[in-house]
C-alpha cells in the first residue's frame, strides 16, 4: 500500500494536507511528517486545519506551516490550489467538517491515508488505508524512513513520535505492538525526549479544564450493572466554566479508570448543533461496531461518532446500543 502512496504522491506537485475536524495528535503528527517529507523533494505541500491547530499541538509547528481553516477569507479559493488533496488520519470525508465543500468542489486528485477500520472508504478517487496499524504516523513513518541514511529530519522525528504517543495514549492502548515500541525506540535513539513530548501533549491543562472535568463528572452515569459509565457536556456547561471543545480532550478516559467499567462514553454538544459520542473500550467490547450504527467509526477499542440529534436522544440511542452490544437488559 505504502509504495501505491509513493508512486501517487511523485505524480503530484502541490499536495494539500488535511485531517479530520478537531485535529488530534496522529492527524496534525502524520500531516507535519509528511509535508516535511514532501517539501524535502522537492514538493509544495501544505496543511491547513479546522478549526484551530489546538494548544497542546503548537509544537508540533516549529516552521508555522498549519493554517486555520479561514473559509471567507485567505481559503476561499482552496479547492483550486492543490493537485491531490489528501484526507490524513481520516477516511470519510464528512470528518473534515466546514472543510468537505471545498474538498467536494475541488478537482484535485482527492485521497485518503488511514489506518481506522472501514469496510470501503467512499469519496475518494484513491484510498491508502492500512487497519493493522496503530496510528497514521506509522503509516508516515514507515513511508519516510527509509528515506534517510541516517537520523530524520527532527521536525519529522518529533512530529511523528507525537502522533505515536497521542493514539497509542502514551503506549497503553492494546494497538501498542511490538512494531510501534520498534519504532519509538528508534525516535528517541535519535534524540527524541518522551517526558517533553508528554509534558507537551498531555501537561497543559487551564483553571477552566479542570473545573469542567470536575462539573462533568459529578454528572457520571453508572448502567449495565456498573459496566457502562459515561458524562455529558453541554454548551452551557462549557460556558460556565469559560472551557473550549479543546478542553475535552482526555475526558472520555476519566469513567473508564473506575473498576469494573468495560465501556466509558463522552457524550457532547457540538458547536453546530449535533451531538457527539466518544467510545472507550477496556477490552472486549467492539465500540467500532456501535459508531458505525450513528455514521462514526474509528478503532475496535476506541470510536467516535457525530450525529444530527439532541444530545439526550443520542445518549439513549448509544445507551442502548451498548448494552446490546455488552449482552446487558437495558435499565
């Protein structure tokens, strides 16, 4: 798959990089590697993301070359400027968000590289997709590296082994393989430092994460005999904490650190009205199934879905789907 990604991309000379909308660590990691590697042969290559590059992933930036998503302004005309536009992290363009319009309109050569489970990515007029592996920046990595007689360029190297980090959740998820730990040794051997990557990633919370970790957990949901637990945020809970969509990041982890809790759900109001669920799986229960009955998907252990409902309708619907999915009597 990696060497028909190859071949695709030296038939292109502007590449435009995006990801899903709320940019995570592997997306904004696997797009910076990648760039960096395109600009290095000689490529114009450009990301730009919806709808911010979010606190926590700055570093990543060193060269500044992440553009918000400005769709009035400097990106009214983005559809006409690549000639491949490749969806990184993601493969259902629905997932760029305010991006899609453009991505849809352009007459680009449009593409995916992902590692997520879908069974036929759909829009794309080339798909590089790869579900064996733990994260887009794999994917990235095992691209570039052999590339380099020696070490990597430290953008890419830095870049990649965030992305890493951020979907493996700091090499504790079951897609920590072998293969991975092969290729974060190889990282840090070159000077990579694990500590400041962490601290970076995961050691920036605000006054006003804190207090809206706290508000939604006094909301905690215990069902299914104590197996399913999940919060809910609101708009307005947002707002009175002065907290950002941003702050939710890592939220979804909170219920899954009690015993004897299988599955642990955030469920959130979007910024354009829908609702979202995020999917936690401690171990045997396939969350990927769940999404994809509300259009999302992701990972066996880890998903996500995004739906045009109210929140408290999402939150029965994915209640009961769960259950079902766990064998629990809904109750």
């Amino acid at each position: 798959m990696l060497d028909r990604f190859a071949t695709f991309l030296d038939r292109h000379a502007r590449v435009l990089l995006t990801t899903h909308e709320n940019p995570d660590g592997d997306g904004v990691g696997a797009a910076v590697g990648l760039a960096a590697h395109l600009k290095a042969r000689g490529r114009e290559a450009r990301i730009v993301v919806t709808p911010s590059l979010p606190e926590n992933l700055r570093f990543l930036d060193p060269e500044g070359w992440i553009e918000a998503h400005d769709s009035e302004g400097v990106h009214r005309d983005l559809a006409g400027w690549p000639d491949a536009w490749v969806l990184v992290d993601a493969s259902e363009p629905h997932r760029m968000g305010p991006l899609f319009p453009a991505f849809e309109a352009t007459g680009a050569t449009r593409a995916c590289l992902d590692h997520h489970l879908k069974d036929a990515p759909a829009g794309f007029d080339e798909e590089f997709t790869d579900a064996t592996a733990s994260a887009s920046a794999e994917l990235v990595y095992e691209l570039v590296r052999p590339c380099f007689q020696g070490p990597l360029p430290p953008v890419i190297a830095q870049a990649l082994y965030a992305g890493i980090v951020s979907d493996t959740g700091n090499f504790r998820h079951s897609n920590a393989t072998p293969r991975i730990h092969h290729i974060a040794a190889d990282l840090v051997g070159q000077g990579i430092h694990p500590a400041r990557t962490y601290n970076a990633l995961y050691q920036t919370a605000t006054p006003a994460k804190l207090k809206l970790f706290g508000r939604a957990l006094e909301g905690l949901q215990l069902r299914g005999g104590g197996r399913f637990a999940y919060v809910a945020v609101t708009l307005a809970d947002l707002a009175a904490c002065g907290a950002t969509h941003e702050d939710l990041d890592e939220l979804v982890e909170e219920p899954r650190k009690l015993k004897g809790v299988e599955v642990a759900a955030l469920f959130s109001e979007a910024a354009d009205g829908r609702a979202k669920v995020s999917l936690r799986s401690r171990e045997r229960v396939d969350v990927n199934a769940v999404c994809r009955q509300f259009g999302g998907g992701g990972h066996r252990l880890a998903s996500g879905a995004k739906a045009a409902l109210p929140l408290a309708t999402l939150i029965a619907q994915v209640e009961a789907a769960v259950l079902a999915q766990m064998g629990c009597d809904i109750v």
